[in-house]
C-alpha cells in the first residue's frame, strides 16, 4: 500500500494524511448538483483529473516536472460506474491507485467514496487510462523512467479499505 511516509508535509496539508492510500478530499459544490439532487456525472471526471495530478505530486512525479521534462500526458479513455448517490456537501474523497502500465500508457483507478469514518461506501468508481506524449510534437512516447519507478512502486498494490 502506499503509505503516507512518501508524502511531503504539505502534501498531507493539502490532499489529506492518507496512510495506507492516497486519496483526495472533495466537497461537493452546489454547482456541480443537477436537478435530481446528485453530483451531475461530467463531474467525477473533472474529480478525477484532479486527484491524478495530486497523485503524481504524492508520488513526487510533478504535472510541471513532466511538462518541464518535455512530456506531457493525455486521457485517451474514460469509464465511470455510478453505485450511489454523492450529493451537495457530502464527505467524499476519491481514492486513485494505478492499474496497469504499458510501454506508452498507464491506467490510473478512482473510487469516489462517501461518508465519514463508520458510514463510507463506494459511490462511483472508474478509471482513466493515460498517453504519454512529447510536449514538441504531441506524438506518443515511452513512459518516462522517473514516473515508470514512480507508478510502478505502487502498480496493484493492495489499495483502500473500501474497495
């Protein structure tokens, strides 16, 4: 599992002192409710990218420094299962471990969890699976070595309690 000694002290501050995975605290916006009262479904993508970013940044594998790095990486495919509902103000987080890495690609998994400590339940999981691509020419590249040893630290590791 990945423990919380990898994570920098700002990084606990920022994402939450995760210490058997890591996760990322959302609030739920009123903007982001729909008409039926539940967190719209375009959203959890939105959730998604951002607990990726704050993954790497927990892995010590920066957005900026793989930008800087001349990489960059792009979704090329999305699925989201919807178990439950999340609403307005719920407590949820959302839980990211890494599925699978290809020469190119990797897949990251989310779970969306709600409630607080005694009362969690998965309310929509899904996965996103990420290109590797050169910041020049946007072609596919290789995963680079920093984050290849990086994701593979924790590739199918035993993640969260609530899966």
């Amino acid at each position: 599992m990945l423990t919380a000694t990898r994570c920098k002290p700002a990084e606990r501050a920022r994402y939450g002192d995760a210490v058997t995975s890591f996760s990322l605290p959302i609030t739920p916006r009123y903007a982001e409710v729909d008409q039926q009262g539940v967190v719209f479904n375009g959203h959890y993508l939105t959730w998604f990218d951002e607990a990726c970013t704050g993954f790497l940044d927990h892995l010590d594998v920066t957005y900026p420094g793989l930008i800087a790095s001349g990489y960059d990486i792009q979704v090329v495919h999305s699925e989201i299962d919807f178990k439950g509902p999340v609403r307005w103000r719920d407590a949820v987080r959302v839980e990211v471990h890494c599925e699978r890495i290809g020469s190119t690609s990797f897949t990251l998994g989310f779970n969306v969890v709600r409630g607080e400590d005694g009362e969690q339940q998965s309310a929509v999981r899904g996965h996103n699976v990420y290109v590797v691509v050169s910041t020049e020419d946007w072609a596919k590249r290789p995963i680079p070595p920093a984050l290849r040893e990086a994701l593979t630290s924790v590739e199918r590791q035993p993640h969260n309690a609530s899966d």
